[in-house]
C-alpha cells in the first residue's frame, strides 16, 4: 500500500491539468493493486498419538571430546512435540513451484556443530542460496554432504577447531539432503533445497508462515523426515490462507 500511496501522491500533482485522466489511472492502479497483492499461507502443524521416545546417543559420551560438552547424554530429535501436540521440524513448500529463486540475494543460512551436534538439524535454503557451516567445538568435525539429486554435488571436507566457515550452494531442489559428520557417525542434519522463497520449517509451536505468496491455485506441501508428507490445496487470492496439518504416528 506504500507503493499505491506513493503513486497516488504523484499522480495528484498532475491533478489540475489532467483531473479526468488522473482519476482513470488510480482506477486501474486500484484494480492491478488488488490482483497483484501477496499474501501468506500460515498453518499449525499437530501430531496425534505417541511418537517413540528419542534415543539416547550414547556413542557422542564415549568420545571425551564430545561427552566434556555435555552434562547429561543427548538424545536424538525425531519427533520435537509441544505439549499441545504441535510438531515443529515440518518442511512446508509449494509444491512444484520451480524457477522462482531469490537464494542468490538472501542472507545465508548457518548450520552450526556445537556440542557434537548439528543445530539445527532440520534446515530449509533456496538453490543459490549460501548454506554456512560453523565449528563452535573444539574438536575436528567432518562435514560430509552426500545429495542424491543430480547436479548438486557431494563434497567431504575436514573442520577442526577455529577453522573457518565452510560455505555451500546447491543448484538443484532436493528434499531432505543429508549432512553427516565422519567423525561423529551420530551427527545429521537434513537440508531442503527450494527454487522458490516460499517454504518454511515449522517452530517447536507447530506454526508456519510462508509469506508473500502471489496470487493463484497451489498444493501445500508439508513434510516431516520420519512422518511422510501430506498435501492441501489452497487458493491465494484476497487474504491470508489457512492450511493446518495434522500427522499421526503410525
Ligand atoms: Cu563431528
């Protein structure tokens, strides 16, 4: 609307030569402004039943490097639930929407090792979008990303303490894509490539947004690595949509 107000301004100076003319354009400006407005899809995502409980990693205690780090053992993050059911760690897209991607202008995305761990380990980036990778250990990790979509390449590369960042871009979407540690068999983290800048991951209150949505008919895709994926169909045309899933342990 500052867009509109904007014009609108401008188009006023011109008022007392052209009254009629001016009229006409702020008309049509009305009309495209009401078709071209972007809204978001929100949604809550819940999960129903009981998931199976998180393993502890004990492997990460029998390494003195890791287990100094931690006062209790760790354990794996499967199914992060609210008490309310809400299930964050969902990867929500617009489903075959391609060819789309801001990545190469948008702020890169970091995926830390803290602790022996990846953080976090549910991630979301744009093709040509920068994935850095930090070390905050003071250990060697091994970054190791083993893609299965052709054309977006593997690479293994050793980070030991204070080493500098590792930076990454993939040009391909790919649901999922693995990052492991081969020093720390129990280290993953899963990142999922978009050609669009509309996904979200939903947060430990089950909630997601995807913003600016253009116009038109799309399927909603929510994914969830141990739960599956789940589609909706909605319409974005005067308004935020609402979409809310709900997953159910088998
Ligand atoms: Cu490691």
């Amino acid at each position: 609307m500052a867009l509109y107000s904007a014009l609108e301004r401008l188009l006023m100076k011109f008022d007392r030569s052209s009254g009629k003319m001016v009229l006409i354009m702020i008309a049509v400006l009305a009309v495209a402004g009401q078709i071209a407005s972007a809204a978001d899809i929100i949604g809550v995502i819940t999960l129903t039943g009981t998931p199976p409980a998180e393993k502890e990693i004990t492997p990460l205690m029998e390494n003195p490097d890791c287990a100094k780090m931690h006062a209790i053992t760790p354990t794996t993050h499967f199914y992060v639930v609210g008490p309310n059911h809400e299930l964050a760690d969902v990867v929500v897209s617009l489903k075959g929407v391609t060819g789309k991607s801001t990545g190469a202008s948008q702020p890169p995305v970091v995926l830390d090792q803290k602790g022996c761990l990846y953080t976090p380990q549910i991630l979301a980036i744009q093709t040509g979008q920068k994935l850095i990778v930090k070390n905050s250990d003071p250990c060697l990790h091994n970054v190791h990303a083993t893609p299965t979509v052709p054309g977006n390449p593997e690479s293994n590369q050793g980070q030991g303490p204070g080493a500098p960042d590792l930076t990454f871009t993939y040009t391909q979407p790919e649901m999922f894509l693995r990052f492991k540690c081969d020093v720390h068999p129990w280290m993953f983290a899963w990142v999922s490539v978009f050609d669009s800048p509309w996904f979200c991951v939903s947060g430990p209150d089950g909630k997601f947004v995807i913003k600016n949505v253009p116009p038109g008919k799309y399927t909603v895709e929510a994914a969830h690595r141990k739960l599956g994926t789940q589609t909706q169909d909605v319409e974005v045309k005067d308004g935020d949509v609402t979409a809310n899933f709900t997953f159910a342990v088998k």
